[in-house]
C-alpha cells in the first residue's frame, strides 16, 4: 500500500523531503553501486560506538527495492511533517530523530554483543509515520493498492484511510513481528525502536507548540476536545487567530481519487462543498485555503463563499469568515455582469443580515435589473434594497 499524499493542513512545500529522497538516491548511485553495497564507513556497525555512523547509516541503501520503498515512504510522510513545520526544523527533526535512534541502536547491540550492523532510512521514516498519528490521526491518507496477477497485469485500486488506521496497521505489524522473534536485532525491532523517537519527538513538538495541528491532533482526540476553534489547546497558536495572521498553506497535497479510477485532483468547490455538508466548517476552510494557495486567483461561486462564511460564523470565526468573502466581494464589484442576479442577491443578504454590512452589499446589488429577475428574487431584492438603500439600481 503505497502512500500519495494526505488532507491534512499543510502550510509549507515540501522542499526538505525532496532534498533528502535526492541525497538518499545520491549515496545510492555515488558510493553504493561502486562499492557493490559495501558502504565502507557508512554502514551503522554493531560492537563498537561511531557518532560518524549515526548520521550515515542513515542514507544508505542495499539494493533498488530497499531503496524505492524508503523514499516512497519519505514522499507519503514527509511531506506531512514538513507541511506542518517547515524546512529546516523538518530536517533537523528527521536528523534528530535518526542520529538519536541510530545511537540506541548501536549503543544497544554492542552491549548485548550482537556482531552485524545496518543501515536505511527505514528508522527514521517509521518515525515520521508515528508523527503524522500524533498530529494528524483523523486526517486521511490517499493509498494506492497493487496486486500482481495473471500474466503481467495489476490490480490496483485507490483509497483513502485514515493516518491512525494507517500507521497502527504499520506500526503494529512491526511490533508484532518483533515480539514474535523475541526481539531479536531484526528490521522489525528497528523500525519500533525508529518509531518510539518520532512519537517522542511529535509528541514534544505538539506540546511545546512548535507545530500546529488544528486541534485536530491525538491527544485532543483523546481529550474528547477535537475540533474547538484553533488554537484553544496549543500555545504556539494563541497569538494567530486571525486569517490574515495565520499562516497560509503553500501547497495542497492531497491526492484525491474514487474506487476503481485512477487518481485525479479533487476540485475546491466540491472539497469545500463535501466538508460542509458534513457539518466540518474547519476542514471547509482549510479547503479553501489549499485553493487560495495554489491559485491566488480563485474564487469559489458565491454560494459557496456564502454557505462557507455562515458555517464560520456559527463557530465565531469571524475574521476567517471575513476572508472567505472578501476575494468574492472583490470579484463581484469588479465584474458584476460575470455572475447571476440570484447569486449576487443571496451574497448580498449574507453581507447584510448576517455580517451586518449594508453599505457592501449595496455596492453588490448596485445596477441589478428587476426585470431579469424571477419572481422569488424580486421580492428578495425588494426587501434588500429597501434595507440597504442601494444606489443605483435599475427600475423596470
């Protein structure tokens, strides 16, 4: 089951993660392929205590599969961990964490007298998929399944399962696998050992309030208090609780797909649109950041913008709210003739009744024709206008 991309919240491209997959690849064809996978001075050697190796042990690779699979996984999860906390702190917790287990593990099999060594970048990455349960474990991760069969063809199939389901399936298969040998110094004991340092290493990060998690994070699953308003439970958060002070996601990862299709980019209005019919106003908003970050130009339709601003509303995200229905405002003023009477009406009302500005929603309905209404919008607009006073307005 390979990993695609997530819907988690992210608010950084993911430069360090492509920057580690080139060096890992790097070593790979520059001192593994001529040395035959020897890696002399690299390879992590159990009976003795090497800082150097520490750091080397883990980029090195012994074999194409053994190297494929590892950056297929870096791709999946790092970019979640850096989504979240940005290049350098991203590299300096993927260093962290394997110069740290790299030190216990070595530390560890020379004192029981275990001969061998290891190497890879498995460690590190399984503590990464212990991260992403930590921050993200109701967030979903796009997977693509293949099964070889029959003479060449594959099945496969692409679905989304969420980060907890995903990495306890991992992770507990690799501590099934390490009870059952008795602990033995194998991959499996290796990938818990890696996957304990990144659950440290989340774990302080999220309770030191160095990444945010939208409350969306374990433990305030486990605290039964997910999905307050942001930054009610992380200090990191406190002093950014408006739109324009938070910062905006880079990039929108998220592969999306349907059963038996090959994966496709999912459209912002029908993201937003599915996360409100769920009653999810956050997850809308989020939605609709992604879009505003890859194209600075969107504008959802104004009902959209509509339906999203009055579900932020009711969760008093006021400044959220006035940020969705500014880029539509701007949009509408500006080139009133692109959008119907009816949507510039029903956006002029929420202007009006619900963010109590009547002033720009005459300026939405200024010029509108009664008689290119209906007679639903009619009497609308009747009413709005007399409320707001528009200027301007055509008379039959």
């Amino acid at each position: 089951m390979i990993p695609l991309g997530t819907d988690a919240p992210l608010y950084h491209r993911p430069f360090g993660t492509v920057l580690l997959i080139v060096v890992n690849v790097a070593v790979f064809v520059g001192v593994g392929l001529p040395s035959g996978f020897e890696y002399p001075g690299w390879v992590l050697e159990y009976g003795s205590i090497d800082p150097v190796e520490w750091v080397a042990g883990n980029f090195i690779h012994f074999g194409f599969g053994h190297l494929l699979g590892n950056m297929i996984f870096l791709w999946g999860f790092g970019l979640l961990a850096e989504g979240k906390l940005g290049f350098w702190r991203f590299l300096g917790v993927y260093l962290l964490i394997g110069v740290a287990t790299s030190a216990f593990e070595q530390g560890l099999m020379t004192v029981a007298g275990q001969g061998g060594g290891s190497g890879g970048a498995s460690g590190v990455i399984f503590g990464l998929i212990a991260i992403a349960v930590i921050w993200a474990p109701k967030n979903e991760v796009s997977v693509l399944w293949i099964l070889p069969v029959f003479r060449g063809f594959a099945a496969y199939d692409v679905f989304e399962v969420s980060v907890l389901t995903y990495g306890a399936w991992y992770i507990g298969w690799e501590v099934a696998l390490a009870l059952l040998t008795g602990l033995a110094p194998t991959s499996a004991l290796l990938h818990v050992i890696g996957a304990v340092g990144g659950a440290i290493v989340g774990y302080v990060c999220l309770t030191r309030g160095w990444v945010d998690c939208e409350n969306w994070d374990l433990i305030a699953w486990m605290n039964n208090t997910h999905g307050t308003r942001p930054g009610e439970h992380t200090p990191g958060w406190r002093n950014a609780t408006t739109a324009a002070s938070r910062p905006r996601p880079d990039t929108d990862i998220r592969v999306a797909c349907e059963p038996k299709r090959k994966a496709k980019s999912a459209k912002p209005d029908d993201a937003i649109a599915q996360h409100l019919r769920a009653g999810d106003a956050w997850r809308a908003f989020s939605a609709w950041e992604y879009a505003r970050a890859i194209r600075p130009n969107y504008v959802p339709p104004p009902t959209t913008a509509v339906d999203l601003a009055a579900a932020l509303h009711r969760e008093d995200a006021a400044d959220e709210a006035t940020a969705v229905l500014k880029p539509s405002y701007v949009a509408i003023t500006a080139a009133p003739e692109r959008f119907s009477p009816t949507d510039r009406i029903a956006f002029a009302a929420t202007l009006a009744e619900t963010f109590r500005r009547p002033s720009a929603a005459a300026k939405i309905i200024a010029g509108l024709d009664e008689a290119e209404l209906d007679e639903a919008d009619t009497a609308r607009f009747a009413r709005l206008r007399l409320a707001v006073r528009a200027p301007g307005a055509s008379r039959p």
